[in-house]
C-alpha cells in the first residue's frame, strides 16, 4: 500500500510508520517540527520529510490511505486535499483495527496501568517466542519498535487508550478497536480537557466495554469500585472474569510474589504493579499460555520505559523516574515507593505540567497523593500554565488541594535543581514523576551526582 502520514513525528505515529515500512508498504509523511528521538528513527529508515511543514502536493490519489495524527489540525493544507480528493483518511485507531480485522484483538484499557500491563504480556509472548502483533505506549527491552503489524499472526495486542482518535474524530482510540479479549485495570477521573465531569469519563468505559466482541471476554479489577460498576452494568453477553492484587512480601528492598511453588523474587514492585502482573496473568492464560510459563517469565521483567525507571543508585541513594501525573498514578506510585524502602526518607518531586493538573477543579483530586512522601516537592513552570491559554495557578491552590503543611512548591527550574541537590540524600529514594521534563532537569547529571557519592557540582 502506499500511505502518507500527515503528522508522522509523533511518538505513536512514527511507530506505526516504521511497523509498515518494516511490513512491506511504501510510506511518505510530514510534519511541522519532529524531536529526537522520533526524528533519528525516522531518519534512519529513510522516512524523515525533506522539509518541515505542510505540503498538499504530496497528496495525490496514487495513495491508498492517509493517516490523521492528533498533532494535525483540522484545516491542515495536507488534510483538506485529501478530503478533496476523497482519499481513504484514518486516525491512528481506526488503522490498527484495519490491521486487524481478521484477528483476535487483545485490547487493554483503564485510566493507569494499561502500558505496564501491556508490557508485562509483550514480555512473557516474547519470553516464550510466541509471535503476535502489537502497540504499546513505551519502548521496551528487546523490542525495536512500539508497534508491529504482520499478515499472519493471529493475535494483536493492543494499549487502549481513552484520548480522542484525531482531530476530526473525537471517538476515544479504544471504541474503535472491538476486543476479544478486554480488560480493565483501573477508573480514575482524567482528561478534564476533554471529559469535562466524572460521569462523562466513566461513560467511555462503559461504551469500551459494551464494544466488545459478544462472546468475548472482560477481565477486570475486581478491587476498583468504579471498574466493578462498569462490568456489572454491562448487558453485553461476554464472559466477566475478575481478578485482585496476589499475595507478595517485601524483605529487605525486595518484592516476593506467592506462587504456587512459593515466593518467587520479581523486580517490579509496588501493589499497584503487583495488581497490574495478576490481570497480566489471566490475560496471558485466555491466549493458551500456562501460569507456570507466566511466573518464569515475568521473574526477568524490569518494567516499562518511564514506569519506576531506575536511574540512578549508590550505596546509600536510589533514584526513580515515573511517567506518573494524574492523582491516582502519583498516590500509588508514591506509596510503592515508601512501601519498598520503608526505612529511607523519600523525596517526591512531582511537576504538574497537563492541562487537568492546572485545572483548580481537578486539583483538588490530588488531596493525599503525596502523603506517603517525607519530602513533598510540587514542581511547575508558570509560562507552561500561559502556553496552554490557561488561567493562573497559585501556590496557594496547590496547597490547599494537596493539604500537606511541609509541601514545597518551586516554579523556577534551576531554583528547583538547586534544592534537589543540597539535600541530604544518604539513605534516600527520590521520585520524579511527571509527563514533562521537569524543568529541563539533566537526568544524567543527576546520575552522576548521586552515583558519585552526592559530591557538590
């Protein structure tokens, strides 16, 4: 086929071009500006634009399909002439499930876990050669790209995401894929930019569920109220298999999973990870894998990028960096945290920097997200708050919505490098948790400080 990409640099997008250039299609694309490391990948495959911008000559009817990237507007040049032309034009979602009509479709959904779970079957399928294709939101270990699409394998795996599809399709990503096999690992209120009240968050999931395929299956988290009341409302004829956090231990820095065979040592840990590895399990069961396989597996597995990413350690020191930023995924990645170094003072740095985190309505969902912290910093640049077209936050917001008297809250980035570094940290863990870059924080530089012994620069 031959397929144009109309925004092709961004993360999802330039993953789906290089799985079909890798499949046998011919692909062009273009974009107004593309960062690293799309832009190398892309490159390296011969498919990087000569040019940034837009430019409706590229769309002509020798293209079989378009593909629409969320970056694009709706009144891109690009776009418009291929609307004119009446070319074939797709979201991102809606060429997957192209993709994959004729196979089993294994969709993941919930508002936090659904890439580490995703990574987690990725990694167990792979541990086992066992060939299917896939998408998943981060890069992991002993995989090329985060998407891979062939002829023949019989099943896909897919990430379902709740964001919208395109500009021009406003469907969240996981309606358009009708599972086989779902499952839902979690509901808390998110995207307040595009679900303006709870109640119209939750019904997305309801509309996920009722789209799967009758006769399929829902594997669900039993231990999430509003999970349960989703699956239990459900009138679609599909089995409901429910699952809860297995039995684990932490002993000395180490989580231990109960297996049948006894304690088995897993180098993810946290409850919320351990829920994540049990719907992992059962989702790896209903495509034919044994549970033993399972454990044998998932013992190797050192979770997905950006997810409790270890970057830095010394004897005396450890530090983490977390894609978390919505209320739920900072409560639990922060109590995981505490939980597996008990004895060592935690350092949580949090950078709010999405536009429901600036929304003063939704910052009061943080209220006890860092509780578990012995040190609490709050993290944002006001000019990020401008960018968005947003109205002001205060400090005094943020305080009041995560009610911790000793929170320290920064809006300068080096002011807020500066304090990181004269901190005392022997026998300390520190987390870093947000969807930005923390203020142009130099991550390897702070590898090197910590692992140095936390020399002063």
């Amino acid at each position: 086929m031959n397929i144009h990409f109309i925004a092709i640099g961004g993360s999802a997008m330039h993953n789906l071009a290089l799985a079909l250039n890798h499949k046998g299609d011919s692909i062009t694309g273009s974009d107004d500006v593309i960062f690293e490391p799309s832009k190398s990948r892309l490159e390296a495959e011969g498919l990087l634009p000569e040019s940034f911008g837009w430019f409706p000559e590229k769309i002509t009817n020798t293209l079989d399909a378009v593909i629409l990237g969320m970056h694009a507007k709706a009144d891109n040049p690009e776009l418009l002439k291929a609307q004119e032309l009446g070319l074939p034009i797709y979201s991102y979602p809606e060429f997957l499930y192209e993709q994959s009509k004729n196979k089993t479709r294994v969709v993941i959904g919930g508002s936090h876990g659904k890439t580490t779970i995703t990574s987690m079957i990725l990694h167990v399928l792979n541990y086992h050669g066992r060939e299917v294709d896939y998408m998943v939101g981060a890069q992991l270990d002993g995989f090329d790209r985060m998407v891979h699409l062939t002829d023949e394998n019989d099943f896909i795996v897919l990430e379902g995401d709740e964001y919208l599809s395109s500009p021009i399709d406003r469907r969240p990503k996981f309606h358009l894929y009708k599972p086989n096999i779902a499952l839902l690992s979690g509901i808390a209120w998110d995207h307040i930019n595009v679900f303006p009240t709870f109640d119209n968050y939750v019904e997305q999931f309801q509309i996920f569920v009722d789209s799967i395929v009758k006769g399929g299956s829902i594997t669900y988290n039993e231990e999430d109220e509003n999970v349960c009341k989703v699956v239990e409302a459900s009138e679609n004829p599909i089995r409901k298999l429910a699952y809860t956090t297995p039995e684990y231990a932490v002993e000395n820095g180490e989580t231990y999973l109960e297996t049948p065979e006894g304690a088995m040592p897993i180098e993810v840990f946290g409850k919320h990870n351990l829920s994540n590895l049990s719907g992992a399990k059962w989702i790896c069961q209903n495509m034919g894998l044994d549970e033993d396989d399972f454990y044998e597996a998932i013992a190797t597995f050192k979770g997905a990028s950006k997810r409790l990413e270890k970057i830095a350690e010394s004897s005396s020191c450890i530090a983490y960096k977390d894609f978390a930023h919505s209320p739920s995924k900072v409560a639990a990645t922060t109590k995981a945290v505490k939980e597996q170094f008990p004895n060592r003072k935690l350092i949580a740095c949090l950078e709010l920097h999405t536009y429901s985190s600036f929304n003063p309505e939704f910052l009061k969902e943080y209220k006890g997200a860092l509780d578990a912290a012995d040190l609490p910093i709050v993290f944002y640049v006001p000019e990020s708050v401008a960018i968005k077209k947003l109205a002001p936050v205060s400090a005094s917001q943020i305080e009041v919505a995560f009610q911790r008297d000793d929170l320290k809250i920064m809006t300068e980035p080096t002011a807020f490098k500066d304090f990181l570094y004269q901190q005392d940290l022997h026998n300390s863990v520190v987390l870093l948790m947000s969807s930005g870059n923390y203020g142009g924080l130099d991550l390897i530089e702070l590898k090197n400080f910590i692992e140095k012994g936390h020399s002063n620069l």
